[in-house]
C-alpha cells in the first residue's frame, strides 16, 4: 500500500502602523536609509509583549539598532527590531 504525503508551506508578513502621539518624543534610526521611525524600549515592550529585557539583551549583542540619550531613554529601530524578529 502507497502513502500519499502532502506538504503545506506558507508565508506571512507583518505591516506595522505607527502613529505620533500627541506630545509624543519622536527619532529617526541614524543607520537606516530611509528615516525609520524608533520607539521607546519599553513602548516596544508593551507593545509586543517582549520584555524589556530581551530588547536590551538584543541591543547589547549588536541586533538592533538604537539611541540610547543622556536621560535614561533608549529608542530602539523599528525595522532592526523587525528583522530581528524577537517574537
């Protein structure tokens, strides 16, 4: 008796809508060519549901691209952290 094998394969993508806040503190990534906007590490977090641990653990390892600013605030490049893909 034959077995009859079948494979299914598929592709996704993901399209992320970013909208300024009113008052909201807005960068561009410095490596990305076409003005990538960055977000705050712990916007991502809440965001995404990764902890804000991960992300910094990423930054450390070289993975994402970021700003990190003299008060404590670190912007993370949302298509660093898309091609990273921490989910």
């Amino acid at each position: 008796m034959k077995t009859k094998r079948t494979e299914v394969s598929f592709e996704s993508s993901e399209v992320w809508r970013i909208r300024q806040a009113t008052g909201a503190d807005v960068r561009e990534c410095h490596i990305c060519p076409n003005a990538v906007p960055m977000v705050l590490v712990e916007d991502l977090a809440m965001t995404t549901k990764i902890s804000p641990r991960e992300i910094y653990r990423a930054i450390e390892r070289g993975e994402l691209h970021f700003v990190d600013e003299p008060n404590a605030r670190v912007f993370v490049c949302l298509a660093s952290f898309s091609e990273r893909n921490l989910q």
